[in-house]
C-alpha cells in the first residue's frame, strides 16, 4: 500500500467520524521519525477515542496495523504510529495547548495540507 493511499483512508476515516481540522503535514527532510504527521481533533475524549479507532480499524482492514501506539487509556493525545504516517488524535483542548502545527510549520514546513471540517 502506498503512502498516499494510507492518507487517504486515514482521512476518509476522520471524515467519516466527523474529525476536527485535519491536517497533514509533510515532514520529509526534516526528520527521520516518519513522512507525514496527521493532525485532528475531537471535542470529546469519546469522539478522540472513536477517529483512533476508525483509523485504526480502517487501515488494519487493508493489512497495515500501527507499529506503536500510545495515550488509548487517556482518550486526550492518542497516538498511532503507521511507520511513514504518525496520526496525532487530539482532544481539542490538548491541541490547541501542544500545537504541534506551529512547531513543525515554523521548521520550514511549507507542503501542509488542511483537510477542513465543520464542528456539529
């Protein structure tokens, strides 16, 4: 499976659980930690603990299962890591405080891309 479709479900399966402000932001040759950061949030933890899940449940469907994973009990900052795609589900508080966005942008990330969606 390539990288770009692991994004794409990864996406999809924020849609679908109606993620926050999904970004992706391309983190090549900045580090060697991974390619990408996915970044979304939810405004609950029960909803935080449902895109982890979806994402999770999506790419397991197709073979790819996280190689880590960290903060399930906590349902505040979970963590999956895919390898090449870190996916960073947020509560909303927890982002806005950590605000990773700004520090990986103020590296010289200029290849982000927002995935935009509307709080219900």
């Amino acid at each position: 499976m390539t990288v770009q479709e692991k994004l794409d479900i990864i996406i999809k399966s924020c849609e679908s659980k109606k993620g926050i402000d999904t970004k992706v932001l391309d983190i090549r040759g900045m580090t060697s930690i991974a390619d990408y950061f996915v970044i979304v949030s939810g405004n609950s933890s029960a909803q935080v603990d449902a895109l982890a899940r979806e994402i999770d449940e999506k790419l397991s469907e197709q073979g790819e299962e996280p190689i880590h994973s960290e903060g399930k009990n906590s349902s505040r900052w979970i963590i999956l890591d895919f390898s090449d795609i870190i996916v960073h589900v947020f509560h909303k508080d927890e982002r806005e405080y950590y605000n990773l966005e700004r520090l990986w942008e103020d590296n010289g990330n200029k290849e982000n891309h927002d995935h935009e969606n509307e709080e219900e």
